[in-house]
C-alpha cells in the first residue's frame, strides 16, 4: 500500500491511473510553485521555457 500525498488538481487530468484515487481537500491552503533547474542546465531553451513561464505569470498578476 502507497503513503497517500499531495498534488494539484490538475493531477488526475494528466496523470490518469486505476490504480490512483485522486480525493479533493477543499480546506487546505493553496500551494505555491516555482521553476527550478541545474546551473550546468541552464541552455537556451531552459532560458525559452522560463521567460514564457515569467511572461504568463506576469500577465496573470494584472
């Protein structure tokens, strides 16, 4: 038997599986993400993904 954890709740819309009970939890608080990578993985397209990531959530905020 697997430790239940925490996901978003787009989880079950990517990530279907039988095997996996996706229960909503309507009282905890919202998390928080950011990006995160290696400084020896930083390539041109890392650099791509993070501005476009930066430009969404910029846009969002107004």
């Amino acid at each position: 038997m697997a430790s239940p954890g925490i996901t978003t709740e787009q989880a079950p819309q990517f990530y279907l599986r039988p095997d996996v009970t996706y229960v909503p939890v309507h009282d905890a608080p919202p998390l928080e993400f950011g990006l995160g990578w290696l400084t020896t993985g930083l390539t041109q397209r890392v650099q791509a993904f993070v501005q476009a990531a930066n430009d969404i959530r910029d846009a969002v905020k107004r």
